[in-house]
C-alpha cells in the first residue's frame, strides 16, 4: 500500500508540473502576441501621427498659399481701353 500511495503522489506531481509548464508556455505565447499586436498598432499610430505632422507643418511653412480672389473673374480691363485708344478697329 505504501507503493500505492507513492504512485498517486507522483502523478499528482506529474499533473501539477504539467499544469504549471502550460501555464507558463501559455503566458509567454499570449504575451508575446500581445506584445506584437500592440507594437504594431503603436507603429500605425506614430505613421499617422508623422504623417499629419509633415502636413501641418507643409501648409503653415508655405506663404504662398493664399487664395486668389479674382481667380474666377474673366473680365479684361483693357478691353474696353482698347476699343476707345485704338481708332483702326
């Protein structure tokens, strides 16, 4: 019997180590995916941040952005200056 209770003692001791190493291959997997996800994430997150910043910094570093406010006005001044300097037309 002595033998019995040695042999339930031991697979005990199995069972739990076994139980132990799975937890910690299974932490060690999850948190290395865990840790890959988020890098990239963060990486997505600095692009972007990168990217709006080169914006930003392109339009304020550009004078000559200003609108025109007779871009669409087709009228020519000198038109009517023509018709009454030129005595040939």
């Amino acid at each position: 019997m002595h033998t019995m209770q040695t042999f339930s003692f031991g697979r005990g001791v199995l069972v739990a180590g076994a139980l132990i190493v799975g937890i910690i291959i299974g932490y060690v997997a999850g948190n290395s995916n865990g840790y890959k996800r988020a890098e990239a994430e963060r990486t997505k997150v600095e692009e972007a941040a990168v990217e709006k910043v080169a914006t930003d910094a392109a339009k304020a570093a550009n004078p000559f952005q200003a609108v025109n406010p007779l871009e669409q006005v087709e009228a020519n001044p000198f038109e009517k200056a023509k018709k009454v300097l030129n005595p040939f037309e």
